[in-house]
C-alpha cells in the first residue's frame, strides 16, 4: 500500500510488553478511536536478541496479522537505539563519551558511538536479520530506521572510536595537514599540527578550542551519524520494498538533509504546547521541504502533554491537538501519530500522557483522538483531490549553519531559538511560507530570507544572485556570510564574495554591549545589546555610541530584484515590522488573518484553496478582499471569526 493512498493515523504500540488477552483488547479500543496504523519495535533489541547470536526475530509476527485482520497496518523500526546489556559489558569501548570525558553506562538509550566498529557490527547483523524476515511482509507499510538520533543531551561522542574516524575525516577533507594548519588559522596558541593523528577531538581544555575545530567537528559528528543511518537503509533495501523514515527533530544534532538523503519519506516528533504553536508548524514546514516530492509525517506528538519522572508540560486544550493535525494535513502531512498507546507500568517515562492506561481503561486523550478521527473523515476527500502550493515566501535553514552558530554563540546567538523568531515574524505577516535547505530550489520565490548562514558557500551565493536577478527579495542576515568555510575571517572583505551582493562596504562588526545605543527603524526606537556589522547609510539609524548616525540595514538592486543586507539582530517588535515591509512591497495577501492563524495554499482541478487554522484558544478574524466561498459549509463571507482550534477552507 502507498502512503499516499489514505490519511495515516496512528500510536506508538509496545507489544513485545503484554500479553495477547492485553493486545487484543488494545486493537479493538484502537478500532474503536479510528487509529489505523502503529508503529513497534524500535525498543526491542534486547527481545529480538536476548543473547548474543541468539535470536527470537519472529517477535512481532502474531501481532502484526492480529493488527492486519483488523485493518490497522504497522510500520516497524529497527532497534538500534537501546542496544542490550550483553552488547555493552562485551563491548565497553562502544560508550558514548561526552565532551567531559564522561563515558555512558548501560541503563538509557542512545549510550552507544556511532564510530564504534562493534556497535556498526552488531547493527549490521540484527537490522539484516529484521529485513529478511519482514521485508516482504504485506502488512508493514513502513520502516523507521533507529530512533530520534542523537537526541538532546546526546550530541558530540569524543571517545577514541571518534578520534580515529575523527583523523580519517580530517585526511579526507584537507589532504595534507598543512593545509588544514593554514586554513584555520593554526599559528594562534601554538595550535599547528604535524599530522591528522595529532588532532584530538574537542576535549577538555582550560581555556576554548578554536571555532575551526568545534565547528568542523561537528560538521563530522553530522557526517558520522548519517553514514551509520545510510548502512541501515543500504541493508533493508536488499530485502524491503515498503519505503524507509527515521523520526527527526530540528533540535536534534544531526545534520537533516544527509539523514534523509537515502530515505523515501521524511517524519518528525513535535511535543510542543499550544502557546508554543509555531513550533508545530515550523516542524511540519521544516519536513515538507526537506525531501522534494516526498511525503511527510508526524510520527510522535502528545495526545494531551507530555511527561516523565522528573517533569511535565501542561495539558492541551481541547481542540488543539486536532487543530495541530489538521494544520499538518494542510501542509502535505500524511499521517499523524500519538506517543504512546498503553501507558508503561515501568521506566522513565510512566507518567507520559497515553491513550490507555496501564490497567486498560479510556484516558482523557481520547476526546482529542476522537476529534482528529472525525476531521480526518472531513478533510480526506479534499486532502486527496489537492496539493500544497508552492508558497511565495521561503525562510532558508540550514543545519551546518547551525554547527557555525553553536560554536560562535557572541553570547546571544542561539540558532534553533533565532531561526524561529525568523520564522514567528514571517507567520505574523499572514503570509503562506515554505522552509527550504541550502541544496533546495530557490527559483519563484519573491521574498527569500537568509538569516544565520554564517558560512554562504559558493553554490548557494550563486543562487541567492540568480533569484534576486529574476525579481527576488534576497534577504541576507544577520549573521550571514562573515565566516569562511573552515570559520575563520576573510582578510579582504568583511563577508567576502558575499559583500558584492549589498551594494555597499560593511564599515565594522561592532559589538554594542554597554554602548548605550539604540536603533531607529520602522517608527521605533530599540536599544542594542548585540553585535552587528554596519554600514554608512541605509534603513534605520544607529542612535548614540561608536557609531552613531550609521545604519545595519543596506538594500541593493540586483537585476529585477533586491538584496537587503541585515547587520545585526534587531530589537524587539523591529523584527516583526522588517519583515512585513519586504513582505508587503512583494507579495499581494488576498486574504489575511489575525495573529495565531495558520495559513496554507493548496490547489487543484486548476482552483487554489486557502486553509486556515486557528491555533490559539481565543476567537479570532479572516478578513478577504472579495467573497470567498467555505467550502465546508457552503457560506459566502469576506470576513469570518475563528473560534478557538476551528479550521477554515476558503474557496474564491
């Protein structure tokens, strides 16, 4: 069966821990809310395995029939997450080490090196044995691969398995250590190596390491964990023809777009709450455009909050968690699926919210299951006759951006945080938006913001000039630009080859820490407390210290249309006004929304639909510029209130 072919909802289910009298309870309740896909296994290792070389695969065959039987399909994940106790006390070198030094004991998940030759080697066996004996099973539509990679705390392994792959990668990169020596820098602190095998991981040290070396070791510790998620899709598809994910977050400290490279579908985890809405929407924005043509997913969010034993975030209103469905649907989502079913009797994460408690009874998340049920039963026939639209603005991210940003923070950069404070002022303009990667197509679009690239490759520059030379707004900053590929300064211009794009010299990067100076810009005032390249004139004046009288934003005519320089991280509410003029001079807004309203584009039979969620627990306006016809109800309207999570379908 495709994934295309229905809209996908779906649990976590564990039934390697219950007995069949408990299994065949839960699928009847799983009919009974409308659930029609699980997903299992990916915590398994120690059942499909118990012993080294001892293997117990057929783990899940009567449950995925039982499931079948009952028209609920699976999607199984391979295990390797959670790698077995006799795994470890055979194989201790394979521990996750922190930057501390701290090596992991067994006992959590994600305690073992993605460099571990042993760890590769085990996988290797059991994700081989999974694809022989389900691959060709009917009833599985779908493969995870491990799960959540290198999910927070987890980032960098800087054990001696990493630093020999570590010297490996270095060699790769540069050839010659001379070479690495003089691009970044190595003369400062005496830092100069005289070959790969003397360079350690970022250890220890009493005072930092370089940003050449934290930034390109964590661009390997990218390329470490996709080259370990590659071989486990190299081997299922020698045996499995039914399509592959792994369940990512953007927080995540993997580089998004090589994980998905070798995959067909892209899902993701969102356990936001409703007053951090934009988060759930960036999610699923972030996924549509991660994998041109694929599908997308949500593969984890709470049914009612989220918890376990040492904290909890607050219940979901009523209505929300359909709300956030449904704004999913109308991005591309396919399917939207709950962590977990039957609550754990045991573990670290009891108390998280479920659809059935451990002793089997209906929880109060069933009231938002049952509402996502029913929408779907709404909204399928329109979902299948539409697609999303291609949005007007885009908003670039970029993960080795990322890897720049957690290595120079200039005590206030912090990229997951400011990419979505980007992204919350592009949303306040009421304006449909995609979320697109530096390998992704740029062309169309009219406004394109740049914010935090502190590296712009040549490729990408070459890009950003071509679509503001066809009529693009190309928004470059802040932050973007001023570094090297190997994060260091240029020596001719401030933001090298990129500076010929804005038209004019960035004088200084100024650090206006304790300056006393404001910025005036968009008929406000805000006081800086921030780094920012400036420049002579432009829109907006610096207020007051060193600079005085000069400006952090600079536009420029490229072609038929414009690159706009930003400096520096604006003030507070400067953000929100920015964007929304560079919006507004490029983009007509048929239709526009009170803030808290999402809004999508989708087409077809040659008609564009404007879909609108409301997010947020108060009623809120739609207003058009001529009489939209819903096409859920039949009524005309140029204006309509939202109430609180109801969802809108205009047609003009």
């Amino acid at each position: 069966m495709q994934l295309t072919e229905k809209i996908w909802h779906g649990a976590a289910y564990y039934p390697e821990l219950w007995d069949q009298k408990t299994i065949l309870r839960d699928i009847a309740i799983m009919k009974d809310l409308g659930i029609n896909v699980v997903r299992m296994g990916e915590f398994s290792w120690s059942l499909l395995e118990p012993r080294q070389d001892e293997f117990n695969i057929g783990l899940f065959d009567d449950v995925i029939d039982l499931l079948a039987k009952s028209g609920i399909a699976t999607i199984m994940c391979t295990p390797t997450a959670t790698p077995p106790r006799w795994f470890t006390a055979a194989y201790p070198d394979s521990l996750y080490v922190d930057r501390n030094m701290v090596r992991a004991h067994h006992g959590s998940r994600e305690h073992v090196c993605f460099n571990s030759p042993d760890y590769i080697a085990r996988t290797k066996i059991i994700v081989e044995k999974l694809g022989e004996h389900y691959g060709k099973n009917p009833n599985i539509i779908a493969w995870q691969l491990h799960n959540e990679y290198n999910c927070p705390p987890v980032n960098e392994c800087v054990c001696d398995n990493c630093k020999r792959a570590w010297q490996t990668w270095l060699r790769e990169k540069y050839g010659d250590v001379e070479v690495m020596d003089e691009k970044w820098n190595a003369g400062v602190w005496s830092t100069r190596y005289n070959s790969f095998e003397d360079v350690l991981p970022p250890r220890p040290t009493p005072n930092g390491h370089s940003a050449s070396m934290t930034t390109n070791y964590t661009r390997f510790t990218f390329d470490s964990v996709a080259k370990y998620n590659a071989m486990q899709a190299e081997i299922l598809k020698k045996y499995v023809s039914a399509p592959l994910t792994h369940n990512t977050n953007r927080t995540f400290h993997i580089d998004q777009e090589s994980i998905f490279r070798p995959l067909d579908f892209v899902s993701f985890d969102d356990y936001s709450e409703q007053f951090e809405y934009e988060e759930a929407l960036f999610a699923a924005e972030m996924c549509r455009c991660l994998k041109a043509g694929a599908p997308f997913w949500e593969m984890e969010t709470a049914s009612s909050y989220s918890a376990n034993l040492h904290g909890r975030k607050g219940y979901h209103a009523r209505g929300y968690v359909r709300a956030q469905a449904v704004a999913g649907f109308f991005a591309g989502s396919v399917g939207f699926s709950y962590w977990l079913f039957r609550q754990h009797r045991g573990g670290t994460e009891m108390p998280h919210a479920h659809l059935v408690t451990s002793w089997g009874a209906y929880s109060a998340s069933c009231a938002n299951v049952r509402d996502v049920s029913e929408a779907i039963g709404v909204l399928e026939p329109f979902l299948h006759a539409t697609r999303p639209a291609r949005a007007p603005v885009a908003l670039l991210y970029s993960d080795k951006s990322r890897a720049f940003c957690m290595s120079e923070t200039l005590s206030s950069i912090q990229y997951t945080a400011d990419i979505l404070a980007c992204y919350k002022s592009i949303l306040k303009s009421s304006v449909y938006r995609d979320i697109v990667y530096e390998s992704g197509d740029l062309t169309g679009y009219k406004v394109i913001f740049v914010p935090y690239v502190m590296h712009i490759s040549p490729a990408l520059l070459e890009k950003l000039a071509s679509a503001a030379k066809e009529g693009a707004t190309v928004v470059i900053g802040p932050y973007s630009g001023w570094r090297t590929d190997d994060h260091t300064y240029f020596t001719d211009h401030a933001f090298g080859e990129t500076e010929a794009l804005f038209g004019t010299e960035v004088k200084d990067v100024a650090h206006f820490f304790g300056q006393h100076a404001a910025y005036e810009a968009f008929g406000q005032l805000g006081e800086l407390e921030t780094i920012g390249a400036v420049v002579e004139k432009g829109v907006g004046v610096i207020r007051g210290g060193y600079y005085d009288g000069m400006s952090l934003i600079a536009e420029n005519r490229v072609g038929k249309g414009k690159v706009v320089f930003l400096g520096a991280k604006l003030p507070s509410g400067q953000m929100d006004a920015f964007a929304e003029k560079y919006i507004a001079e490029s983009i007509r807004r048929p239709v526009v929304c009170e803030e808290g309203i999402a809004l999508y584009v989708r087409e077809g039979d040659g008609k564009q639909y404007y879909c609108r969620v409301n997010m947020t627990a108060e009623p809120k306006k739609v207003r058009a510029d001529a009489e939209y016809t819903d096409i859920l109800t039949g009524e005309r309207a140029r204006e309509k209130t939202l109430a609180p999570c109801e969802y809108l379908i205009w047609r003009k």
